[in-house]
C-alpha cells in the first residue's frame, strides 16, 4: 500500500525543517511525498530543496492559500492513502505511518482512519497544551459539533476522488466542512486508532487565538451549509475544544 503525505507550507523556515524530518524517519517504507509551497520569501524553500532527492514531488508557485495548495498536492497524489503532515507540526512517532497502513490492510471496507494527536507550545520546552482524544467515531458526536484532528485523517484516494477537494470558499476553515462534507453528508465509513498520530504546536493558522473569532464565523457559515443548527452546534464544538485544554 503506498500512502502519500502532503506537507503545504509559506515561509515556514523554523518549522518546516522538523516536519520533513518527521516524514522522511517514519519507518514505513512505501510512502509519497508531496511538498507545495506557496513561493516563500523566508528561506524555507532552500530547506525544502537541500532534501529534494528524498522528496516525491515538490512544488513552489503563488497560491489562494493553504487550501488551494493542498488541492494542488491532492491533484498530485499516486498514492492509495492520501493524509497531511501541516508545516507546524511532526508525527507523534516513526511508527505512525505504519499503524496507519495496518489498519486500512487489516479493514479493507473502511474509508478512512484517524487517531490522537497533542497541541504543544511553539517553543523550546514544547509543554501539552491540549489533548486531543479521538474516541471511537458515531455520527451523533458529528451532530454535537465533534471531529477528528484534521492532521490524523487519512483517506483512500478513491473516496477523495469521489467526494471532492477542499472548498475555497472557505478561507480558514475548510478543513471543517471537508470533514463535514465526508463524515456527515456521504457518511465514509472511519476507523478510530487509539494512538497519537501528531504532535501539533500552538500558532499556526487554526490555533492562533487571534484567527478565533473568524474560525468562528466561518464554522456557523458551515454547519449552516449542512442543515445543522449552526449556533448550537459550534457553541458544542468549542464547549469539546476547552475541555481538552491542560490545566497547568
């Protein structure tokens, strides 16, 4: 089974260098990876280039942002298994790929897996910040405002295929309603891994407290664009999100 990882990322250069790493040491042979980048300015592109001979496909060229870039590497893909590796952030383990494999191996009818992942301090000492727990998916936990960390969802390519890319009408949070879009509307079939996939660090684009208020607006605009009680249902999503803050 190959699986293809997409890193997209715009000057990046003090994190991109962990993330690339974090790929290429995972001990699953077969694997795709895809490195788009938007252009960057910073001397993040001269990272990624002086490990090109272990990069798949690598690209850089202006976009319309992190989605459209992750479109491009979608587009991109050979894999049978597609998942993202966020320029912030690194695999939890070198193990984490291959629990991945394993699991679409072990159930071939599934659609998808996801699994755990850690929020840490974008600094030296990388302090827990959050935990994020998956639990064994139901689609009443979809209702009440839950989903998977987007960074452990890994999808077969014939279901990306099938059910689209990510919408660019939405700026911030597209993440959530692909998540949406697959979970709810077209019900995939999922499999929880109980087991930390990535290690993800406080501000970039979807934890910085800064963006909070404009996630928020665009999360009511999408649950409203799939039939669910918008304000309920984002009030419960950030109701789950404070619970998983760690108290120090």
């Amino acid at each position: 089974m190959r699986v293809t990882i997409i890193t997209v990322c715009y000057n990046r250069k003090n994190t991109i260098e962990k993330a690339i790493k974090s790929v290429l040491e995972q001990n699953y042979n077969n694997i795709e990876y895809i490195i788009i980048d938007g252009n960057s300015k910073d001397g993040t592109k001269e990272i990624i280039e002086s490990y090109k001979d272990r990069i798949s496909q690598y690209i850089s060229e202006p976009d319309k942002g992190m989605y459209d870039a992750i479109n491009k590497g979608l587009k991109l893909a050979t894999g049978d298994v597609i998942g993202l590796m966020h320029s912030d952030d690194e695999f939890f383990d070198r193990k984490a790929i291959s629990r991945i494999a394993a699991r679409f191996e072990k159930e071939a009818n599934i659609d998808g897996v996801y699994g755990d992942g850690v929020y840490v301090s974008n600094d030296e000492d990388e302090r827990l910040i959050r935990d994020r727990i998956g639990g064994v998916f139901n689609i009443k936990k979809v209702k009440e405002g839950w989903l998977p960390l987007h960074p452990t969802v890994y999808l077969k390519k014939s279901v990306i295929e099938k059910h689209g890319l990510y919408n660019l009408d939405f700026k911030i949070a597209s993440d959530t309603e692909f998540l949406l879009r697959y979970l709810y509307k077209y019900r995939i079939n999922m499999s929880y891994i109980d087991s930390y996939i990535v290690k993800m660090r406080m501000g970039g684009m979807s934890t910085s407290f800064k963006r909070a208020f404009e996630v928020l607006q665009e999360d009511y605009k999408i649950y409203k664009y799939h039939g669910l009680a918008a304000m309920e249902t984002v009030f419960l999503k950030k109701t789950i999100a404070l619970k998983q803050y760690i108290v120090q």
